[in-house]
C-alpha cells in the first residue's frame, strides 16, 4: 500500500444524482473510483422535495447518519422520520425508499457494507 491514510476536503467532491433518487445528489467520500473494496461511504444532500424510489439492496447494510433537515424512511412495515442528530440502518433486502419531510433541504451521510457501486 502506497499511503497509509486517506483524506479528501468533501465539498470539492463532484456531486451527482443517484440512481432511483430524485433531487439527492452524492459525493462518494470512499468507495469504487477511490479503490475502496469493503465500503461505500457517501456524503449526500437532499432537497426538500427530494425522494428515492422504493429499492431494495440484496447484500448491503446502509447506515444513515442525519446532519442537516429531516429524512422520511419508509418499509413494508415501518415509516418513520429522522432528524440532525439521529441515524438509523436498513438491513440488506429489505425494500425501503427514503425522502425529504419537505421541510427544507437536508444532508446526510451513507455508510454501506459491502460496498455499492453507482
């Protein structure tokens, strides 16, 4: 291994829209073009009238961490909203679709295990 350690200054990371996202734009912080081979991590922003699609990742834990607005999570079973400061997991295959309250624009990180590509 060449280095060690690895750091980016995240707001100079080109954002782009995910797919099956409307209106969430990400930076991938560490992940596929950075050579990561265990993880994604992803820093997004959503706008307030921002929403993924309901999908379904067969393989990959996601961990949401909010730091900005309110996201909605919606499953089969559950539809709950999270707030800066809070986080929460969707478990690999379970089909869920996440949004913005409409509140106003938010951001929030994305950790998934295995890694995604996008």
């Amino acid at each position: 291994m060449e280095n060690e350690m690895y750091s980016v200054k995240i707001d100079t990371l080109p954002a782009r829209e995910l797919p099956l996202h409307h209106k969430v734009f990400a930076r991938e912080i560490w992940g596929p073009s950075t050579g990561a081979t265990k993880c994604t991590v992803l820093h997004n922003m959503i706008q307030a009238d921002g929403a993924a699609e309901m999908h379904v990742h067969e393989e990959s834990e996601h961990i949401f961490i909010i730091i900005k607005g309110e996201l909605r999570c919606k499953t089969d079973t559950e539809n709950n909203v999270y707030g800066a400061g809070e986080s929460f997991v969707v478990l690999p295959g379970v089909p869920h679709e996440v949004s913005s309250t409409g509140k106003e624009d938010g951001e929030y990180y994305v950790i998934s295990t295995p890694q995604i590509k996008w």
